[in-house]
C-alpha cells in the first residue's frame, strides 16, 4: 500500500514540476515572439515565418536542456517515429495563428503540451497578445452558459458542419483565429462551444485540449471518440470542445446534418 502512494506521490510532484515548465516556455516564447513584431520590419508572410521558426528554435532549446530524456514532436520540427517509443512526448505549436500575429490581431497563441501515453496531460496556451497564460494545473472556473449560446469558427473558413449545429442551437458565431484562441475562448466563457471539422493536427490542440479538459469540459473528436495523441500520423483533422451539458444537443444537431 505504502510503495503505490508514494509512486502515485512522485508522479504527481513530476507532473507539477512539468506543468510549470509548459508555462514558464510559454510565456517566454510569447515574450519573444512579440519582441520579433517590435524589432523586424517586416509583415505578412515574412513575419509569420520567422516568428514560427525562431520561437520554435526558442522552446525546443530550452525543452532539450530541460527535459533532454522525453520525445518532441513540433510543427516546425522533422517528425521522427522514434517519439512512438516514448510514453513522454512534448507537443508544440509554437506560434499557432500565424496569419493572426503577422496582422498585428490578439487571437494568435503559443501552445506547450505534454502527452503522457497519448493523453493531453499537461497543457500551457499563452495568448500573449491577451496578456494570458491558461495552464491545466489552475484553469478559470467556468461561468454560466451564454444567452444565446456563443460558438466560435474558423475566421476565414468556418466548417459547414459548425454553422449547421450553431443554426440548430440557436447560437451566434464568433469568429476567430488560433484553435488555441478558440478553445481558451471557451475555457474564459466567452464562447460554449468550439465545434471544427476543416482539418487540424496534434500541436494544434493538444494544449488546448489538456487545459481544457482540467477546466471541466468535454473534449472529444466529433463522433465522440477520444482524442489520442503521440499517434504515427500527426493529423487530428477534427475536435468538439464544449460544455458537458451541450454535448447531447451538439451530437444530435450534427447527427441531423449528416442525415440531410
């Protein structure tokens, strides 16, 4: 009995330890990549680019002085499949909303999560442009539903699936950038639901996912399977993050849309 607690103990302690790491590299990241906005005369395309490949240069520095054992698999990193013998695997986008940061919008984000045996364990979204770190130690305690429900989209190409179950529920569209803007959305109560069907990969939301899970919301893939992370093939091309009392309501309204 006692060895077990006290592994159980270890584990915990570990996971705290790492949960700090994800934000510290977050904040930093987001830090830094402002101090690319300020600094290089530059927009567009341009900024984007550099800003995604010198913040992701940034975060997996500092992952392999501090966490030099555990597995990374990042967008702006060649995939290795060695990852798939690893139970810790770190899950990066380290400028998620490119187009958004390089227009100079709030809705862009950096994403740190840690896959623990493909489950989105500890996450870390920094909305920098927010002044916001969201962490799956300590998320914001959810406030009532909105009056009308709120549902966030894609800002330049909101699925057709997401537009029919907003009509079904009655719920205004909001749109915005990041996934990871969108789901911290949801997280703060300014939206319910986060419904996307357009195609989306691992980095995309496992920190979302992570922090938005800890804060008491259903995550799943549309047909209401889990979300499994650290798989072969990186694509996750869809996610439904919402209240636990909608999901009835949004898995009927896309049952109907399908039999349309």
């Amino acid at each position: 009995m006692y060895q077990p607690i006290m592994k159980r103990i270890e584990i915990m302690k570990i996971i705290e330890s790492d949960v700090r790491l994800a934000a510290r590299m977050a904040a930093e990241a987001g830090e830094f990549l402002f101090g690319i906005q300020r600094t290089k005369n530059l927009n567009g395309t341009e900024l984007g680019d550099l800003g995604d490949a010198q913040a992701n240069a940034f975060i997996i520095r500092m992952l392999r002085h501090e966490r030099p054992d555990d597995a990374i698999l990042s967008e702006e990193e060649i995939d290795s499949h060695d990852r798939l013998h690893h139970h810790r695997v770190w899950i990066i986008d380290p400028l998620d909303g490119t187009r958004e940061y390089s227009e100079g919008r709030d809705d862009w984000a950096v994403h740190i999560a840690l896959s623990i045996d493909g489950s989105a364990t500890v996450g870390a979204v920094a909305l920098p442009a927010q002044g916001l770190v969201l962490t799956s130690d300590k998320p914001p305690k959810l406030k009532r539903l909105n009056s009308p429900l709120r549902m966030v989209v894609s800002r330049t190409r909101p699925a057709a699936e997401a537009i029919a179950v907003a009509r079904a529920l009655g719920a205004e569209l909001v749109p915005m950038g990041s996934a990871g803007a969108k789901a911290m959305a949801v997280v703060k109560g300014e939206a319910d639901i986060y419904l996307h069907t357009g195609g989306q990969y691992q980095w995309d939301n496992c920190a979302p996912v992570a922090v938005a899970q800890a804060a008491g919301l259903s995550c799943t893939r549309v047909d209401g399977s889990p979300l499994v992370y650290n798989q072969p093939d990186t694509l996750l091309p869809d996610l439904l993050i919402c209240r636990q009392e909608l999901v009835g309501d949004v898995m009927s309204a896309l049952t109907a849309h399908a039999a349309d």
